[in-house]
C-alpha cells in the first residue's frame, strides 16, 4: 500500500510517539525505508528544530505540541495533508490536518470525534482505494463538463451563426430540446458512471486552487463548441435544399457530433467490450436520435423531413471528423498536477 501512495503522488510519513528505533524498524516492515541513522528524533525539539525537520520521514519521540507543528508546517508549503491515528494525542492534529482519518476499531473516541473520516477496518489499503474513487469521480466530472457545456455552446453558435450564413431558423425549440434530453440523459449518466483509469493512480495530485474548469479544460470546450457547430453548419449549408432539409442534417449532425464526444472524452485505454455502458448508452441515443426522423409521429412533432442518404452519409461524416479532431485534441499533454500530497502516518493505526 505504501508502494500505491508513492505511485499515486503521496509521501507517506511516519510520525510516532515511540522510540527512535521502534519507528525505523516499524518503517523498514511497512515499506517507509529509512536507515536508522536517518530518523529523526524529536525529543527536546524547540519549535523552528520541528519545523526544519518536517522534510523527514520518520520521525520519533513525537509529542502531540509536534503533530500539530508538522501539519501546520506541511500546510505553509502548499501540501494537502491527511493524518492517520488512533490515539488521544494524535487529536490536534487529526483535527487541524486537511483530511483527518481515526481509526474505527481500535481508535479512541477523541480521535473519531476529531477526524473527517473513520477507516471502519483500520487498512491503510482503504485510504488508497479512496483515493482512486475521489479521483475517478473528479475525471469523471470533468469529462461531463466537456461534453455538455461544448454541447451547450455548440447549439448556441449554431443559433447566432446560422441566420448570418442563410439559415433563418437553424433549428426548432423541440429539436433542441431532443438533442438535450437524448445528450444529457442516457449519455450523461453512463458517462458519471465510467470506471476509474488505473493511469490516474500514476498521476501526482492536482493543485487544490486549481478550477475545476482549470489544467486547459474550458479552452478544450471552447474548440470543441467550434468544431461541432462548423462541422453541423458546414453539413447544413451543404444539404440547403430547402428549410425542413437543411434543418433535418444540421439536427443530425448536431445531434451525432454530440455523441461522438462523448465516445472521444472516455478514458484512451477504454474499450467498448471491457466498459459498455457508455458505448450502449451512445448507441441508445442515437437510435433515439435517428428515430425522430424515421418515426412517422415523432417526425411530425419535431417537424423534420426524410433525409436521402447521401445526407445521413455526410451527418456520419461530420460526426466522424468530430470524434477525430477531438481525439487528437485530448491527447494534448495535461498539466493539471500539484506538489505532492502528505500523508502522516501513526504506526499504531496499522
């Protein structure tokens, strides 16, 4: 586990009330090396010596007053710090660290009482695999933002861009208003669901001022607004046969170039046999999507035309460059990472 939280970007620290050569033989077992020469014994410490040897990791013979210095000082630095403990003198420093984690079989009850999370089986494993879901949940965010809010402001441009190039009423109230619900309902939450990418746990952490729109992310909106609005307005302008024509490819594109965001936002090493519930979800939406105008009465609600096959050809053409451009996109490297995070680590709590 120790091994995971240095892969993940975490620096494990011990920090211990026990003698200087219980900690090292303590950090050798769990895989926190350190020669015995190398810890830090903190008895008699004044408070700048403390701070100074916050840089260790292991230190012994701490005393509650030097938690509480180390978090404090690890805070200064920009550090997120989580502290494990069970013990009545890890108190002040479960309560001012970040993230403070008692444990809940063998913890006291004023370590549960000043934590933020209790480990109900004392696994340091259980902090790991938390942070994988937090991180999972976050990428999984910030994909659905992606793909909404460029889908949003695709069928915006598509609105104010339309009537200058000659299209009066680009599209229908109630087609956009299928595109969304086909978009943002199936499609969205599969895509909240998607599983964690085991890469994410070979990643330092992100910065904690970072926006969530940060690392590049609303830049990546914006080109993927533009891209499906320029490839919807190009398809439409191309099939301008008439309004119900026109409206019909610009629909569809639309409406496929949507999709295939989505399929191009997942996770590079995703295949659709191994996670198909966004690739079902997709493929759902857009048989719903194809429906409105195959569909006799559903046509007519959404006053939409048959389109010929050499326009759905190029709707799926539009549709395709889309996913391509966007693929090539995200493959732009990210910088959305930060200084390590700490984890303070009471040997007793394992």
């Amino acid at each position: 586990m120790i091994a995971a939280c240095r892969r993940a970007g975490v620096v494990p620290i011990l920090v211990t009330g026990d003698h200087a050569a219980t900690a090292a033989a303590i950090a050798g077992r769990v895989g926190i090396a350190e020669p015995p020469g190398n810890v830090v014994d903190l008895t008699g410490f004044t408070r700048p010596a403390v701070q100074r040897s916050a840089d260790a990791t292991v230190l012994a013979r701490a005393t509650p007053e030097h938690k509480l210095l180390l978090v404090e000082t690890w805070q200064r630095r920009g550090d997120v710090v989580a502290m494990t403990g069970d013990g009545v003198n890890d108190g002040p420093a479960l309560r001012r660290a970040d993230i403070g984690v008692a444990m809940g079989r063998r913890g006291t009850e004023v370590a549960r009482q000043a934590d933020d999370l209790v480990l109900a089986d004392d696994d340091l494993g259980t902090v790991v695999t938390a942070i994988e879901e937090g991180r999972r949940v976050y990428a999984n965010i910030r994909r659905f933002l992606l793909f909404g809010i460029s889908g949003g402001a695709a069928e915006i441009l598509v609105m104010v861009l339309g009537p200058a190039i000659g299209l009066t009423v680009p599209l229908l109230p109630a087609q956009i208003l299928w595109i969304n619900l086909l978009t943002h309902g199936l499609v969205g939450v599969a895509m909240g669901a998607e599983p964690a990418d085991p890469a994410r746990m070979q990643e330092p952490p992100r910065p904690p001022t970072q926006n969530v729109l940060g690392a590049g992310l609303w830049q990546r909106i914006a080109v993927a607004s533009v891209v499906m609005a320029t490839a919807s307005l190009a398809v439409a302008i191309w099939a301008a046969e008439g309004p119900a024509l026109s409206q019909t490819t610009l629909f569809l594109t639309l409406g496929a170039s949507q999709l295939a965001v989505a399929l191009a936002v997942r996770a590079p090493r995703r295949r659709a046999v191994q996670d198909p519930w966004l690739f079902l979800a997709v493929m759902g939406a857009a048989v719903l999507l194809l429906a409105a105008v195959v569909v006799t009465p559903l046509r007519s609600m959404l006053d939409l035309s048959v389109p010929g096959l050499p326009a759905v050809l190029a709707c799926l053409v539009g549709a395709m460059a889309t996913y391509i451009l966007m693929r090539q996109l995200l493959r732009t490297p990210r910088a959305e990472h930060a200084n390590p995070a700490l984890t303070a680590v009471d040997p007793k709590a394992h």
